[in-house]
C-alpha cells in the first residue's frame, strides 16, 4: 500500500501497477491531476478512485478508505 498526501488530504493506493507489477512507490505524484505514475512504462492512475488515466495499463489499482483521527492515519478496506 502506499499513502499519498496532498493539499491535506491522504489517499491509500495498493502498491503494485496492475500492468507488469512495478512500485508505485517508485514512481511520481501529479498533484494538478490527482495521478500517480508507474515509474516503468509511464502509466497513470487516478489517485481517487484508482481508475487508468494513461496507458498501457488497463486494470484499475484498488483504493482504500482512509480517515484521519488527529495525528493517525487510519486506513480500512477496499473502495
């Protein structure tokens, strides 16, 4: 899994790109778009809801409820 934070907010995403199994972790955040980058083919997802907005990927990743109680990071299941 990894949490991304921007403007306040926190998103979960799972960790592995759904298109050759490279980290996301790895690769980069696109703050005006909400997109993270897979750092081996360039593929993009939305960091909301998980859906492909580049290709070559054509499998969604899957994202996580996250809540934010003070200083915790709380994340649950599956969106």
């Amino acid at each position: 899994m990894v949490l991304v934070r921007l403007d306040g907010d926190v998103y979960a995403i799972e960790a592995v790109c759904t298109h050759q199994d490279a980290w996301l972790d790895g690769g980069w955040v696109h703050p005006e778009t909400m997109e993270v980058e897979c750092p081996l083919h360039d593929g993009r997802f939305d960091l909301r809801t998980g859906a492909v907005t580049r290709e070559p990927p054509t499998d969604p990743i899957k994202t996580y409820e996250v809540q934010i109680l003070g200083d915790d990071v709380l994340v649950g299941g599956p969106k």
